[in-house]
C-alpha cells in the first residue's frame, strides 16, 4: 500500500486528494516521505501537518533514517551532521540505505532533528516567492550533481497550523 500512494501522488498524477486510513505502525510517516520525495522539484512549499508536537520531532528524524532527497539535500548542507547519522565519513556511500539512529544519545538526535528542520525551512532563500539565484549558485558550486529542493519544508503540529502559521 505503502508504495500505491507514492505511485497516485506526484506533480504529473491526475490525483488532486486521497484519504488514506491506517493503523498504528503501518508506516505512514514512511508514505508521507515518498510523496514529499516526488514533489521534491514542485515550486510549492510542503507543509505536512501532524496531530502533536512529538509526532513533528518524530518526523524529522524519520526523514533522517529513510533514504530520499530531503536527507541527501541536508546532508549536503551540513556534512558533519550526516557522517554523525550515517556513521560514516562519506554518507554518499550509504545514501540509498536506510540508516540506524539507535547510536545517537537523545540529546544528539533532538538536535540533529532541530538541525534538518532548520536546514529544510530555508529561511531568506527566498525573495517574492522565488528563490534567490545566490542560494542556488552557492549549493550547485559546493555540491556539483547534487539536488536542492524547490521549495521549503516545514511540519507542524494542528495547534501550529491553526495558531500564527495560518495568518
């Protein structure tokens, strides 16, 4: 199932809407982050939203353990992060692999799940809805065949959502 929702939504997709229902642990966090993954390229901010605050942690560090082009985009951006996560020098030779966090103290997977947000909110990135070209130039200069996302990311929490996000 998991894969059928990653198939019905992407740009191209005549799907607009689709309710999925799912048990606990079925792996829709995984499913949320495949469908992010193919609007990776859409110029539309991705604002996926969540019943609670820790659901929104939980996310971020799930985006940290599967593989898709958020983390890669992350990675690229903060280096010493992905080799502390990937437990590697060099995430690339792990970049399609799903990786083991079970290795980070608390304290050490708080911050880096406040890190990838930080890095996928892409704060002054952009300017009257366009990215700024420096930002791009700057990655593309530093990262050569690399991806950067078109849009920002940001979860948040129904309270969040509904409270000064929303004006």
């Amino acid at each position: 199932h998991q894969q059928a929702v990653a198939f019905l939504l992407h740009p191209k997709s005549p799907v607009a809407r689709l309710l999925i229902d799912h048990p606990t642990g079925s792996g829709k966090t995984l499913e949320i982050i495949r469908v992010l993954d193919n609007y990776f390229h859409d110029p539309r901010p991705k604002v996926p939203i969540f019943p609670r605050h820790p659901v929104c942690r939980n996310f971020y560090a799930e985006l940290l353990r599967w593989p898709n082009r958020y983390r890669d985009y992350y990675c690229c951006e903060r280096p010493e992060d992905a080799a502390l996560a990937s437990r590697r020098p060099d995430w690339r030779e792990i970049r399609t692999s799903m990786w083991d966090l079970s290795h980070l103290s608390e304290e050490e997977s708080r911050r880096l799940g406040y890190a990838i947000r930080e890095v996928l909110e892409m704060k002054n990135y952009f300017y009257m809805g366009r990215m700024r070209s420096r930002f791009l130039v700057d990655f593309e200069r530093r990262n050569p065949g690399e991806q950067m996302p078109a849009a920002p990311m940001r979860a948040l929490s129904y309270t969040s959502a509904g409270g000064c996000y929303a004006q």
